[in-house]
C-alpha cells in the first residue's frame, strides 16, 4: 500500500508552500503531483482524474452558461445604472457600485465565452481530450492502483 499525503497549500513532505495555490480553483488532470522543491509526489485534489471522477455533464448546457451571462447583465445593470445615475445626478460615486459593475460585466463576457464554447463544440472537444489523456494515464495500471489505493474509486477495469 503507498498513501500519499494531501496538499493543502504548501507540500505535505518539506512544507514549501506553493506560491500560486489558489483552493477554490480544479481542473482536469492526474491528482497525482510531484513537490518540484523535494521531488516527492503529493495528492492535489483539486485536480481531477476524468476517467475515475467523471465530468460535470452540464457544463456542456449552453443553458447554464446563458444563465451566468444572464446573472452579470443584470449585476452590470444594477449596478452600473446606478453607478451612472449617481454621476449625472450628483457628479460622483460609490466606488464599491462601480467595481460590483465591472466584475459583473466580466462575469457577462465569461458566461458569453462559455456559451460561445459550447455552440462551436470547442468545450466539448477540450473535455474529449483531456477525457483521452485521462484514459491514457489509467492504463498504466501502477497508476491506477495508486489511486485505488488512495481512495479513488478506480473503474474495475484498470485493476
Ligand atoms: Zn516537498
């Protein structure tokens, strides 16, 4: 049995800490990474192995993205028409309003990117490949059992 440590921010063997670890982000990819300070290999679980965890089928709903550009037009609305009519009618304004209207409107153009990406297929193709490289890794049936060995839940197959 081989149980690797977990990160939570800096490496669970020699304790550097990663300087651009950010918790709430994931992706696709092997959780399985190695420490470039003292070379020995942690679990980062933020990384996830397409192949044993599967994918999230509705981030392909063209829906969902249209929701999140929906959420940013109205904050953008909100908060940049008020942004705006606290200009015109009293020449200033609150500078939190103005910053809720920026990040809202980013928020528009990251749901309209995502739609974008769903529509041409270009999502769908990225997941497709990661999805084959996810199926590569897994072939390697030491890795494989690593994982299961880790508590992953590694399809029957691979073992
Ligand atoms: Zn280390």
């Amino acid at each position: 049995m081989a149980k690797i440590m977990e990160t939570n921010g800096s490496c669970p063997y020699c304790q550097k800490k990663f300087s651009s670890y950010n918790a709430s982000s994931s992706d696709f990819g092997s959780p399985i990474r190695r420490c470039r300070y003292c070379q020995k290999e942690y679990i980062d679980r933020r990384y996830h192995e397409i192949a044993v965890e599967g994918w999230n089928e509705s981030s392909l709903n063209p829906m969902n993205s249209l929701k999140v550009a929906g959420i940013g037009l109205i904050g953008f609305l909100i908060a940049g028409g008020l942004t705006a009519y606290t200009i015109y009618t009293k020449g200033y304004y609150m500078m939190k309003g103005a910053l809720a209207g920026i990040l809202a409107f980013v928020i528009m153009i990251v749901g309209i990117i995502d739609f974008i990406r769903v529509k041409t297929g270009a999502k769908q193709r990225s997941i497709e490949k990661k999805k084959t490289e996810s199926e590569e890794r897994l072939k390697n049936r030491e890795y494989a059992m690593l994982l299961a060995e880790n508590g992953y839940n590694v399809p029957e197959k691979y073992l």
